[in-house]
C-alpha cells in the first residue's frame, strides 16, 4: 500500500479561483446533492459523496459506494463502476475498478492508458502525473502513459510551475520536467511553488526559496503557507499572521488560524468564531460563524448552528443556513490507490491442492476421519457438534497464509456416553464422555486467511483472481454479490468466496445445502 507522508494535498477553507461553483455540493440528511448559487436544488440528493465540477463533469459517489462522473443535469455521463476514482485534470482522471490497476479515462469514459506498474496516482498536473510503484518509488507519467520521469525518489510533489519536490536520502529538492535536479535536496520539508516561491523547512524554521533555490525571505517562521494576491500565511508561536513577497509581516500574528487571501479576503478564526479579514488586516466580517470556507469569487459557505449557509463578500447571506453541510474541501490534486495485487504465486501454490473431483484431499466421499487423517492439519479441535477447527497455520506465499481452517459436518460428529457403576446393588452414574463418530460425512471446508506484505488491504484482488482459478479449473461460473462469489451445485464440489478489502475466506462445499447455510450464517454475523 502507498502510503504518502506529505504535506497535505486536500485543501479546506482554501481558495480555487479555477473551480466551478454555479452548482454547490450540499449534504442533506445522509444524501449529497447541489444547489445554484439561488439555494435552489439543481440536482437532488441521491449520492453518497459529491464533488465541485471541474471541465463539466463532478466526481460522485453512487449508494452502491462506485465512483462515477455526472453533468449539470445531474445525469451520468461516465457510469457510476469504479471503486475509486481522482477528479478530472486536463481533461482527464484516473479510475480503478475491483481488482485492477489506475487507469486513465478522458471525459468521455474512454480508456487513454493503463498503468499496470503503479500502485497508486496523481490526477494530472502540467501535463504530468506522479505515480509510485510497488517498491515504493515516485516517477512521472505523461497524458499518452509514457513515463518519462524513471521512478527514483523516496516520496514527491506533483508539478508546479515547471518544477516538482522530490526526496532523496531523507531530504527534499526540485526537478524539472526532464528529471534533472535543479535545485538540490537539502530540505526537511516543502511545498510546491506558488507564484514563484516555494515555502521551505530547513529543520528549525520556515522560509522561501525562489526557482533557482535562493533563498528569498530567509527562515524564520513556526509555519507557512503559499503566496496567494501578495499574502503568505505564517505561524508565530500560536498565532498566525500575513507576510508580503518581501518577506515583511503586514498583518501582524494574532489569528488561531488564517486560511490564503481570496477576492481579497482571508478566513480567520479567533476564539471558536471564524470571520474574515481585508488586505489591511482589518475585519471585514465579523467572526461569528462555527466554520467557514474561503471565498470562492464573490462566495463563501459558513455554518451557524448546525446549518451551513452561502454569504457574499459583504457577509450578506444569500443563501440562509438550512444544509446539513456545504462541501468545502478541494482536491488540489486528487489520489487514487490501485487495487490490483498480483496474486499468481499465490494461485499456484494454493491449487496444488486441488484434483478435479477434490480439494486439500477432500472429497465427497470425506468424513470426520479424513480430516483427522489428513497431515496438514496436526491440531483439530470440535467448537460444536457439527464443527471442528484447525488454527495451524499454513503459509502459503509471503504475503498469504491460512490463519484458520473449519470443518463442517452434516451430521453429529460426537456423541456423550455415560458411564456407570454399581455400588452396594444399586446403579450410580458417575460421568459422560465425548464419543467421536468418524463415519460422519464432511459437508463444508473454510480457509481463512491472513493478508501481510503487499497484500495486505487487497482482499478483493486476491479474491477474483480466486474466482477466475475457480471457474476455469472446474469450469463453473460463479455468480458476483458485494463482497462475495459463488458458484453452488448438487451435482459436484460448490464453491463460494467472501472478501474486502481487508479479509479474505474460501469455501469448498461437498453439500450444497450445508455450504448455503454457512454463507447464510456468515451474512449474520
């Protein structure tokens, strides 16, 4: 899994002045929609998660949990079938479908290119995107799937302004769009360039550097943020303030938090209540509100009460508090994470079990004493009259091992028989034991397994390329719930597998009926 320790790449109460907001994302009960800048409903609430149109098209989340991309009209103009999915960037996104790679899709839902070699993506930044492979390397890919930057860095920023962060050795420098490093790691921690500045950590403090790695205003601040209309937010101690490009502090530090200059205006909070402030440093309107975002144009979404609202730059309402949430967080650049694993070693080491009318040397023909016969599995317990377990663990690959394996029945597989004894002519009972029936036929095997290393989360991805062994080793077909495949005969083995992204179990049924009531079972608990 990529896991990408950086500076954070969604932006609350941040602005966007490139971002589309005649329609709003809105929370209304547990039903995302939006409004018109009016407060009228454009597009019912219907999805589970709601993003800003970018290009035409929004980001959403359909009730089944798929990502999919809408139009104005609220209709779907790329089908709602990726289990994750960035915003569109240049004309184009990327998307990953259960168990598969990123791929990118222009804005009709056309395929541009594949990236089979990524574990997760950037939406497009300049024309490049930062991808990380499996080791853990960060490269750049372009709009037609070349990479034209190897994957060689420890960790990187998308582009910006011609350059992009990149870490080498615990350290942070720039390169260019042909990957040469122009401005030397040397860096704790940065961000991107913004208007020709970048903001630097130098381990101690903060300061700026220009494009050439001079340093512009030297470091001196607790935080800072990008210079936004003149202003750079930073951090002094507890209290954040505003410095010019020259590195003076205009707006001396005195806010709990300060968010970037929008429309000329800058969130702030003091105390709980967020306001905003002018160019001067002056309240333009007074904290009074529980949250608030940045301006985006001559808007900006506040909330009082438990309500969120849309005010103007005058701090008029123009859309009263009545949602149950305004979205106000925006993807500067959006991520997706594959879901592929490639499952192949696994495949062929676990179907070395498996003959064409048996599996791990079970059959139909299996009863209580093949388990017990069987040298796999040395510890076998009863946990009821109709089940016993194994927890000896099996490795299977690496990454996959067998956690647990059960055993169900279909009939009893003990019995109690008390025990006697007479004494002075009378019959005493004095105990019962446990009496095994080893002719007890063997209805259900379950593996359970644990997923480490590169599988671990990619339970999906393991278990389809299960399902494909399946179906091409037996020659069934199994049929596709959320979360589960089956593939239920009476005439020969029945199999079943339950996944997510965490967890992973297989299922081999010598009694149909015994196998659906074990699903059923797994569905309640």
């Amino acid at each position: 899994m990529v896991v990408c320790s950086l500076i954070a790449l969604c932006v609350s109460c941040s602005s966007n002045s490139s971002l589309d907001v005649s329609l709003i994302p809105v929370l209304s009960g547990e039903k995302w929609g939006y409004i018109d800048k009016k407060g009228e409903y454009a597009i019912n609430p219907q999805f589970e998660d709601a993003g800003f149109f970018r290009g035409g098209l929004a980001r959403v989340i359909a009730p089944d949990g798929k990502y999919g991309y809408i139009n104005k009209d609220g209709k779907y103009e790329i089908a709602a079938q990726y289990k994750r999915a960035t915003h569109f960037s240049q004309g184009l996104a990327f998307v990953v479908s259960d168990a598969s790679y990123p791929t990118c899709i222009n804005t009709s839902g056309e395929t541009v290119f594949s990236l089979k070699q990524a574990l997760g993506v950037y939406s497009f930044s300049e024309g490049l995107a930062l991808f990380a492979t499996a080791d853990k390397k960060f490269g750049f890919v372009d709009t037609e799937g070349r990479v034209v930057i190897n994957p060689q860095f420890e960790e990187a920023l998308p582009f910006s302004e011609g350059l992009a962060a990149i870490e080498q050795k615990g350290k942070w420098g720039f390169i260019d769009k042909t990957g040469k490093i122009v401005i030397n790691p040397q860096f704790n921690r940065v961000s991107w360039f913004v208007n020709g500045k970048a903001a630097v950590y130098n381990g101690k403090q903060w300061g700026f550097i220009d494009n050439k790695g001079s340093y512009v205003i030297n470091p001196q601040f607790d935080r800072a943020g990008d210079f936004n209309e003149g202003f750079a937010v930073i951090l002094q101690g507890k209290l954040y303030g505003y410095i010019t490009k020259e590195g003076k502090i205009e707006i001396n530090p005195q806010f709990d938090s300060a968010e970037d200059f929008s429309n000329s205006l800058a969130c702030i909070r003091q105390g709980d209540r967020y306001g905003y402030i002018n160019t001067e440093g002056k309240i333009e309107i007074n904290p009074q509100f529980d949250q608030a975002s940045s301006f985006f144009g001559n808007i900006a979404f506040v909330e009082s009460a438990d309500k969120w609202g849309v005010i103007d730059s005058k701090g008029k309402y123009v859309v009263n508090p009545q949602f149950d949430r305004i979205k106000i967080e925006v993807e500067q650049f959006s991520f997706v994470e594959t879901d592929y694993y490639d499952a192949s070693a696994f495949i062929e080491a676990f179907f070395k079990r498996a003959e064409d009318d048996s599996f791990d040397g079970f059959s139909i023909k299996s009863t209580l004493q093949s388990v017990a016969d069987n040298p796999r599995y040395e510890d076998v317990n009863a946990s009821s009259e109709r089940t016993a377990y194994s927890y000896d663990d099996q490795e299977i690959t690496s990454d996959i091992s067998i956690s647990s394996t059960y055993f169900r029945f279909a009939n009893p597989i003990y019995e109690y028989q008390t025990t006697y004894e007479n004494f002075w002519g009378y019959r005493y009972e004095t105990g019962s034991k446990k009496v095994y029936k080893f002719s007890s036929p063997l209805a259900v095997v379950e593996y359970h397994f644990n997923l480490s290393g590169d599988a671990r989360n990619r339970g999906g991805a393991v278990a389809h390329a299960l399902k494909a062994k399946i179906e091409s080793r037996y020659k069934v077909t199994m049929a596709a719930e959320d979360g589960k495949f089956t593939a239920l005969r009476s005439d020969a083995m029945s199999f079943a597998i339950t996944y997510s992204d965490y967890s992973l179990s297989f299922f081999v049924g010598f009694n149909k009926e015994a196998l659906q009531d074990v699903l059923t079972e797994q569905n309640d608990y």
